[in-house]
C-alpha cells in the first residue's frame, strides 16, 4: 500500500497516510520507505510563506517497508525549508526520488546509497 509520510508537529511523531483515501492510518517514531517520491504542494507552501504559519504541504510517498540500513554504503540526509526551496534537498540539490528512505525519531529524514 502506498503511504504518505510526514512531521507531525501537534504530536511530535511521524504521520504515515493512506496515499489514495489520505486518511491516517498510524503514527510511528521510526519508519522507512521504498520506491519513495517527495512532494511538494506549491499552493500550500505559498500559504506557508504568506501567513508564515506551518502546514501540511509537503510530504514523501512511498510503500511501507523494513529497509536494512547495514548495507547502505551511504545515507544522506534530506531537508526541506519552504522559505528556502519549493523542493526538499539532499547537499544542496534537489531530490524528486529515492529507492529508499529513512525516517529516524529525532525528524530526521536520509537517503540510502549515492
């Protein structure tokens, strides 16, 4: 099933949604994806940066999935900043997708290999 992923910052916790019915489905402090896309709603980050107020706007999409992190050679970690960028960023460039994603209890988000 594909999910939608995104902080929660009412609950401190990741949200993790239905991707076709975007209803929740449950609330995890550690999870991973695979065969994931990054999304960003241009209307909602406009909103973002008129009422300079957070929203829900921007999330990453993909299927639910134990992803075994010893064997990456390498993770990098992903940002995201609406004030900045309309996209969320890996080293300074921008990331649309990823096989697969990370997302630690500490809001951290990484992508494994190069």
């Amino acid at each position: 099933m594909r999910v939608q992923v995104y902080w929660n910052l009412h609950k401190n916790i990741w949200s993790i949604r239905d991707a076709k019915t975007r209803l929740i489905i449950a609330h995890k402090s550690q999870l991973s994806l695979i065969d994931a896309s990054f999304k960003v709603s241009e209307a909602g980050r406009q909103r973002v940066l008129r009422e300079r107020r957070k929203n829900v706007h921007a999330y990453i999409e993909g299927l639910l999935e134990d992803v075994d992190c010893s064997v990456a050679a390498t993770l990098r970690r992903v940002r995201y900043d609406p004030y900045k960028y309309n996209y969320f960023m890996v080293d300074e460039h921008p990331v649309f997708y990823a096989s697969s994603v990370i997302f630690n209890e500490d809001r951290s988000v990484w992508i494994l290999g190069g």
